[in-house]
C-alpha cells in the first residue's frame, strides 16, 4: 500500500476514506486503489454493490487525471459508462485506472475493476474536464 497517496486521495475526497479506498501504486501512466468487500456494502445475495464499485472506479480515474493535470488545474468527472460484468462475493476489489486520452480540456481515462482471483468485475470508461483556476 502506498500510504503517501492514500492520505493524499482521503484528503481530497474524503468519501474515499469513508469507503475504505487504499492506494496501492500511482503515477501519471496509472492508478491502482483497492477495496474490500464487506457486508454493508453489498446489495442482494451479497454481492458488492455496483455503486461501490463505481465509487472505485471513479476515485481512481480522478487521482490519475489530477496526476496528468497542468500547474494550478483542477479536475472533474464528466461523463462515465460503467459495464458490470462479474460479481464480487468476497475479498478485495482492485481497480486498474490507464490513461486513454490526455488532452487540453479533457482527459477520458479507463479503468478496470478486477477480484482477488484477477477476474474482470467491471469496466468504466470516463471523461475528466481540465478545469483551469482563474486568477481573482
């Protein structure tokens, strides 16, 4: 676990520690973050709820946009497209975020969700708004 960007991502969106999200590895090519299943945060069956998994997905795409950000920029999810595939009934999600497009007023980002045996939960697709701070 990489506890320097888990502090940094918890403190910038404090949902994610409230998630229990955790770091792994991050740089400007990928994010990797982690979750864990657990009973509350199942829907029926016990399975691991897909807004969970969206939450995951989504934290990590955003720590990869802020890692490709210009001096002073912020960023924010746009748009996203979330394919369920499989269902995670125990253990640990991991979620795999790579760079797809690294443009001036955007960056779409795609992140795979995967469980503790390597097999692909979910995949999200996602647009990032480079949001330029104005000076005043």
């Amino acid at each position: 676990m990489d506890r320097s960007l888990t502090a940094m991502i918890q403190e910038a969106m404090p949902l994610t520690a409230l998630l229990g999200f955790e770091a792994v590895a991050g740089g400007p090519d990928s994010v990797v973050l982690r979750g864990s299943w657990a009973e509350e945060r199942c829907t029926a069956g016990g399975v691991l709820h897909g807004g969970y998994l969206m939450a995951l997905a989504d934290s990590a795409a955003a720590t990869l946009a802020f890692l490709n950000l210009p001096e002073g920029a912020t960023t924010s999810t746009i748009e996203a497209k979330t394919n369920f595939v499989a269902g995670a009934r125990e253990g640990s999600v991991t979620a795999r975020a790579s760079l797809v497009h690294k443009g001036r007023t955007t960056i779409v980002v795609q992140t795979d969700v995967t469980d503790d045996a390597g097999r692909l939960v979910s995949r999200t697709l996602q647009t990032q708004a480079v949001l330029e701070r104005s000076g005043g």
